[in-house]
C-alpha cells in the first residue's frame, strides 16, 4: 500500500516538474529568441556586450534542452540568456 502511495505521489511531483520546466522554456524561447535578420536569415540578439550575433534559442525544443540542462545542474555552457528576464 504504502509503494502505491509513493508512487502516486512521486507521479504528481514529476507531472507538477515537468509542466514548469515546460512553462519556463517558453518564456526563455520568447525572451531570448531576439529579432529576425532577413539579410542573415537568423534569429540575432545582442550579447551582454552589446554586439549583435546569433541567437542559439532557435526553437521551443532547444529552449526546452537548456532548460532541462540547467535544471539538472549539468550545464554544458553552449547556451546561456543575456537579457535581463531570460536571465533571472
């Protein structure tokens, strides 16, 4: 009795996980996505620098890679938000 319990319980965590996970990649995608250049054919934003270059947050799935990444402490560094609400 008690496993079933558990194991409900640990359901509804990951289910409850998995929708915020999802919820915040959504918002990086729309944050961190910058502008599209038809000269370049890209999506480009500016760096923490100020220059313009090319946005790695280039579809809703690859925003939900990082955010995976990210929230399992991985953090392999090939992404990373440069605006002030993708980065808090």
């Amino acid at each position: 009795r008690v496993g079933r319990r558990t194991a409900y319980l640990i359901g509804e965590v990951a289910m409850i996980l998995a929708l915020f996970i999802f919820f915040i990649a959504f918002i990086i995608f729309n944050v961190e996505q910058g502008e599209w250049n038809s000269d370049t054919e890209r999506y480009e934003r500016d760096n923490l620098f100020g220059e313009r270059e090319k946005s790695p947050f280039t579809s809703v799935f690859i925003t939900l890679w990082f955010s995976v990444i990210t929230a399992t402490t991985v953090g392999y560094g090939d992404m990373s938000p440069t605006t002030i609400p993708g980065r808090i």
